[in-house]
C-alpha cells in the first residue's frame, strides 16, 4: 500500500515505520519502539546502548478464539429478545447463551468513524477518520496488528468501510472508484489488511454499483461453476458512473446524490438469488477463515461485518413479503417533539428544500440535512423490509454458529454481536442518521457468549463504548492494552466479575471540520449534547424521559443540572485523552 508519511496523512508516525506498515510489517511491541531513528547506524547504538526490545508474550494460558458479528445500521430495539414482532431465533440463542448489554454506545453515528473506533481502541478525534468519506491511515496499529503479535490469526470478511468511496493521489483508497472494480487486482489481493492477515472485502448496500472486489470475483466464480455465464451478477445491480468518480468533488456529490435518490426509489424484493446475496457469501467466507485458523493450530479473530439493515431497503424472496406493512407498528411520536430542538433538527420538518447546503463544507454535505417527509405507509413499508433484511441476516449468522459449533471451537470461542450504529424509521419524525445525537442514533445492540466464562441469559445496564471493545479483546487474548487505545476494558463487566467499570460514555460527530462538530456525554440518567459555533444543544433526563420527548437545555429549573453535566463532560472528554508517549526520565 502507498506509503502516506510524505502527506502527513498518519500524524505522528515516523517515515520508516509507515513504510513498515504500509507492507503489513507487525506493529512494533511497545510504542515507544515507533519514534526510534530508522537510520541502521542509530539503531544499533540503541541497542548497545538500551539493548533489544522483549518480545510480547500472551499473559494467559490458553487463548480464547474471538468472533466478532456485526449489522450495519441496527436499530437497537430491533431484536427478537426485545421486539416480539421480529423473528431473530439465532441472535436470540445467541442472548440465551450469553449476556445481554442494554446500555452499549457508538462512538459515531455513522460508519467510518465508529468502524475505525472498533479496531483501533480510539475516539474518531484520535484516529483521524473524523467523517464519512475520511479515511483512517494505513498505518494506524489496530487490534490486529496487537493480536497478531501474541499468536493470532485474524481475518475481516464483509464491509470495512475505513476508506471512502474516492481518492486522490494524496489520498488513495482501496474502497473507491475505479479500483473497487478492478477485479484483476482483487483477485491477487488478500490482505494483510489494517493488520488483518487476510481480507474478504465488498462495499455495496444492496443494488449499489459499489459492487466489485472480492464479493463480484465471489459471484463470478459461482456462476460459472453452475454454467453460467460469469458476468451476468452485474443485472443484479446498478450501473457504475462512466465518469472518473474522482474528476471533483462537485461531481462526487451529484454522482452521490443520484445513487441515494434511486436508492430511495427502488425498495422492496431484490431479484437477486438469495445463494448470491451478500449474507451467504460473508457466512460462507467467515466459515472458511475459521476452518483456515484451525489448519494452522492458530487461535483467531474473524470479523463478519454484515451490511444488513442498512438502506436501501432491499431484501430477496420470501423475506421481502415476511412482514406485512400493515402489521409493522410506528413510534407515537409528539406532533411538537423536535420544536424545542436545535436547529438543525427543526429544519428537517419544516426547512426549505436545500436547507442543509448551508452545512456544507469541501463540497460534501451533512448525512441527514434533508427534509425527512413523515409518510406513515412509507414508514410502514420501509419497516417491514427493515424487518425482512435483519431476519435474512440472522440466517445466516445462525449458518456461522452452527459450523463454529460443528467445527468444536464453540466452547473456546468469544463471540460478539453489535452494529456500528443506529436508524430511523418515523421515530422523532426522522428517516436517516447523521448529524443527530438521540438513542435511536446512538445507543447499538450487543451480546456477548462465552460458554462457562459469561454469564448466561443475563441483561445488564452497565455503561460500554464501541471504543472499549478492541482493548477488552486484547485483555482476554492475553495481550496488554497498547497505550494509544484510549478505551477501556470492560472484560470484567463481560464476564459478570463487576457490575460496571464506566461511569460515562462519550460520542462525537464531527462531521464537517469546521461547520459542524457535536459532542455527547452519556451518564447513567442524563445526556447532554453540546455543538460547536452554537449556543443551542441537548439536555434528557433518560430515566423520566426515555424516548427524549422533553429537551430540557432551556428549562429554567435544569440549568444549574446542566452546569454540571457540562463540568462533568469537560471532566471526561479530558480524561479521555492519551498519553500514548510515557515518561522515561525526569527531564
């Protein structure tokens, strides 16, 4: 991979070690090590001098694999243990084998920040990858890199999303335009990948014409096994553009904005075959890369990130027709409930078209900056393909467990299921994510199983962080917390040795670099929402008001509250900091 130090793209990573990197090099042990001189010369009196760096040794005998699932975009109530209407009987089996986490936080509310947060144990302000269409560096050390080093296999099937969807010679991606499509080149292409020794990579939703690497090269070869011919997958999707998707960022937005208008338009039944969709190839790669850990007496660290239920809300027969519309019940929502709302929020019921231009910044606007129109048997009809496309997904997470199970890695196995962050469908009268900070934003499902080790059938309130789920990973994996992750670990609340270990979480939405930033701090009751450049923000009271009807930032009787949940927020957005560079000496 390109070597970004030039455009200073890594930050405070040297030349040499970015070059490391870049070639899939292990991340050092110790920090430290990466500010060492790469020149041979200085390097070796380093060693005469402070002699070699030890090696990192697991601290715990017998290292559990580790099983990380993924949704993209789940609601966190939409789950069969807390919304009967929806049939999910493997996540549920999941839930009954393990605990249930109630109170786990994004970091982000959309993709690329939080899915860099998950691997590298940092807030998006830390990692670099702020925003959609940013894009985390190569050359970042994440969890596997660290879990690497103490032995393990690791291996990402599914959507990744680190990098955006263009580039440009400072700034290149693999997820973009036109190399996505390249199917030479993904065909050579396995990783290593963000330390991930081997990658299963494909970046549509649905029918989108993002379709290509190694998922197109996937269908190509099923299809000619079966005697057809090998490119007709591409009648399953949309046409990619036939311009430069990089030309300018002008063009990128429109290209942008016509795929999400026809997303919006077409949704229902996808006439792709089911044995083709998405899911059955993440499950059918996520089984081959545990079965390639075992050849190797390797412990491992699979990812399957799924891409459903994330929108365009289009699933496969029968499970297009699974829920009926009229079944689907909508949130009861205040007619009045965004009026007490900061602006932006009141400007998606009653803003002109094109209110959020105003927001945008680098030619790039702000996720969710529309009009969101209230048509109840839209809502209805997306609700019930929502439903469809989780209870799909949920096949074949069931088709994961059971050749983990067959496979007899079950017992030793850590497995975790989350979503990267949440959706709306009619609740607060809003219809997409972005630049909003409530629960249905915010708050994200979470399991953990592990048999003997985690609690079983227990639901717990403990307060946990997208951000903590790398550092408690390596925990368990006998692997010390590196201190560039500023998460923290939650492995005794997993594991029911501790009621909690949190007092607050922290999100952050820094979507535009200087048009739009917004914070969160969430305690146990309270949530407060702060905004750059504006005097307005959010103050609930989630025990009194749980669905977040009554912003009470301008009450008269919660402003000295608020003082102190803002105090309190300074407190731990300080705290959060790290001091990845320890003291070695006294001056």
């Amino acid at each position: 991979m390109k070597n970004l130090s030039k455009n200073n793209a890594a930050g405070f990573w040297t030349a040499g070690i970015l070059a490391a990197f870049a070639l899939g090099a292990a991340v050092p042990a110790i920090i430290p090590q990466v500010f060492q001189n790469n020149v041979p010369a200085v390097q070796q009196e380093y060693i005469k001098a402070f002699g070699k760096q030890p090696a990192v040794k697991p601290n715990v005998a017998n290292q559990p694999n580790i099983l990380y699932i993924t949704s993209d975009q789940h609601h966190w109530l939409r789950m069969g243990y807390n919304d009967p209407t929806i049939k999910t009987p493997n996540l549920d089996r999941l839930a009954r084998s393990g605990s249930i986490f109630d109170r786990a936080y994004t970091v982000n509310p959309v993709c690329t920040p939080t899915r860099a947060s998950m691997i590298t144990g940092m807030y998006p302000s830390q990692h670099g990858a702020y925003a959609l269409g940013t894009k985390l560096p190569e050359t970042i050390p994440t969890i596997a890199n660290y879990l690497q080093e103490v032995g393990y296999f690791s291996a990402i099937v599914g959507k990744a999303h680190f990098m955006p969807l263009a580039g440009n010679a400072t700034y290149p991606s693999l997820e973009a335009y036109p190399v996505l499509q390249d199917l030479d080149f993904w065909e050579k292409y396995h990783g290593p990948f963000y330390g991930f020794e081997h990658a299963e990579l494909a970046r549509p939703h649905g029918d989108e014409s993002h379709v290509g690497q190694h998922y197109a090269i996937w269908m190509e070869r099923k299809l000619k096994s079966e005697g057809k011919d090998p490119k007709s997958w591409k009648k399953w999707f949309r046409k990619p553009p036939k311009e430069k998707f990089n030309e300018s960022n002008e063009r990128m937005r429109e290209i942008m904005e016509e795929n999400a208008a026809i997303g919006e338009a077409q949704y229902g039944a996808w006439n792709i075959p089911e044995p083709y969709h998405l899911n059955a190839w993440i499950a059918e790669q996520t089984n081959a890369q545990i079965d390639a850990a075992m050849k190797r007496n390797k412990p491992f660290f699979v990812w399957a990130s799924f891409f459903d239920p994330h929108p365009p809300y289009l699933v496969p027969e029968p499970w297009a027709s699974m829920y009926k519309p009229e079944d689907m019940k909508l949130p009861e929502v205040p007619a009045d409930d965004l009026d007490d709302m900061p602006y932006h929020y009141r400007m998606t019921q009653s803003g002109p078209r094109g209110w959020g231009k105003q927001f945008e910044e680098d030619g790039f606007a702000v996720h969710g900056f529309t009009r969101h129109e209230p048509d109840k048997e839209k809502q209805k009809k997306d609700m019930a393909l929502y439903y469809g496309m989780i209870s799909m997904m949920d096949k074949y997470i069931g088709n994961i467990l059971d050749h983990l199970e067959q496979s007899g890695q079950l017992d030793n196995t850590i497995i975790v299921f989350t979503t990267d962050h949440g959706h709306h469908i009619g609740t607060h009268h809003l219809s997409a994510k972005g630049g909003f900070a409530m629960e249905e934003d915010l708050r994200i499902p979470f399991i953990v199983s592990w048999k003997n080790k985690v609690p079983a059938g227990k639901r717990n309130n403990a307060l946990i962080s997208v951000v903590d789920f790398a550092p408690s990973f390596l925990t368990l994996a006998g692997r010390e917390k590196p201190l560039t992750m500023t998460g923290v670990d939650v492995s005794p609340v997993w594991l029911g040795r501790s009621e909690k270990v949190r007092d607050w979480v922290i999100a952050e939405n820094h979507f535009q670099r200087t048009k739009f930033y917004q914070k969160s701090y969430i305690e146990n009751r309270y949530k407060v929402t702060w905004y750059m450049h504006s005097d307005e923000g959010e103050l609930f009271d989630l025990q009194n008001d749980p669905h977040e009807f009554k912003n009470l930032w301008q009450s008269k009787q919660h402003q000295e509250l608020k003082l102190k949940l803002l105090h309190r927020a300074m407190q731990a957005d300080m705290a959060k900091e790290s001091c990845w560079m320890p003291r070695v000496g006294p001056a």
